[in-house]
C-alpha cells in the first residue's frame, strides 16, 4: 500500500466496524480514528475499543486494540497483584 493511500484504510474501517455495531470518529484531522463497541454491536465486543492513526509522510500505519479487564483474581505470585 502506498502512503498517499493510508487516509482511505481509515475510512474503509470506520466503514465497515459502523456495519457492525461500532462507532466511530475521525480524529487528528483526519489522520486518526477512535472506535468502539456500542450496545448494537455483538456482545463479545462490549468494552473494546480501537484506535488507529496514519502518517502519510512516513508511511507507517499504527493501530491499538483496547479490551476489558476479564481476570477475576491474580495469582499469589502474580507480578500484576
């Protein structure tokens, strides 16, 4: 993919996570998108969230997944407590 083609992979998700339930908005003008699961989407998408960003100048396409905590107890020896 090239660079100049990054913008339109953003539009293209928001596209198809609102098909699904999600919603999303553009952010840093228009080089950024935030989404999240809202009560229309699946349920095994409650509490997630996606954040995705471009840079067209270098080319680089950096994407982060938020899920919900599902750990009921930390192990004694657990490092996280």
């Amino acid at each position: 993919m090239a660079a100049d083609d990054l913008p339109a992979a953003l539009s293209r998700i928001a596209s198809v996570v609102s098909a699904h339930g999600w919603r999303a908005e553009t952010t840093g003008g228009g080089d950024g998108l935030r989404t999240w699961a809202t009560d229309t989407a699946e349920q095994r998408s409650a509490g997630y969230s996606f954040t995705a960003s471009v840079d067209t100048a270098t080319g680089v396409f950096s994407a982060e997944v938020t899920s919900p905590c599902v750990r009921t107890s930390a192990a004694s020896d657990s490092v996280f407590g």
